[in-house]
C-alpha cells in the first residue's frame, strides 16, 4: 500500500478472511480502475481506518475470526468520521441472520464478480478508470 492509497477516497477497503477470495476480489476491482485494500478481519480492518484511511466503500464480510463483520460494524458507527463511510455486506449467512447489520448492500455468497463491481460502481462511479 501505498500513502497515496492510504489517504485517497477513490479505494476500496475489502474485509475478508478467506484469502483467495479477498485477492481475487482485490484483483476484480483493479482491472476496473479501482484501487483497493484489502485486510482479514474486522479488528485489522479498524486498525487501516485509524490510519486515516477513508475508502469510498467497504466490502465487508460478516463471519470472520478475530473481529466478526457485525462487531465490525457496531465499532465503525461508533466514529462519526467513519460511520458515514458506505458498507457493502457480503456474506454465506442467511437472510434473516445478516439482515440484522446496518448496509448499503448486501451480496450473497457464492459472490458473482460482476455484481460486486456494478454495485461498488453505485458508491463509487468516480473510481473507476
């Protein structure tokens, strides 16, 4: 990462703890023109924002070791600064289950790429190239 990432609103913070789909989604977002970043769970999560970071959107997962997506979340809204940043949930949860998070969004696993990419573009058109 880079200071310029770090600081610019145009990237994408993706929270996931499996790591093959949090870099093929890294991957997804840059071949749209998209910066991103991406971290395994919500405590590291918290960690990049406390850097100043502010990302256009969040992709978040819910169900992660260390620091959930829900609790994520709850400590997110607790900071003016970040409660406003927009959150996409994506998630193998059942409805019922993640619907009890506050999101812009939310996807449902088996994620398809492309709707990812057509609703960050909702939050962020200027981001991509």
């Amino acid at each position: 990462m880079t200071d310029a990432l770090a600081t610019a609103h145009e990237h994408i913070l993706v929270v996931e703890d499996d790591k093959d789909l949090r870099e093929s989604l890294c991957e997804a977002l840059e071949l749209e023109g998209y910066a991103s970043f991406g971290v395994e769970n919500g405590q590291a999560a918290l960690k990049y924002l406390e850097t100043g970071a502010r990302p256009c959107v969040i992709l978040l997962d819910l169900m992660m070791p260390v620091m959930d997506g829900w609790t994520f979340r709850r400590e997110m809204m607790k900071d003016e600064s970040l409660a406003t940043i927009p959150v996409i949930v994506m998630t193998a949860a059942t409805a019922a289950r993640a619907g009890v998070i506050d999101a812009e969004v939310i996807l449902y696993k088996p994620l398809h790429m492309g709707k990812v990419v057509d609703t960050v573009q909702e939050h962020c058109p200027e981001g991509a190239a």
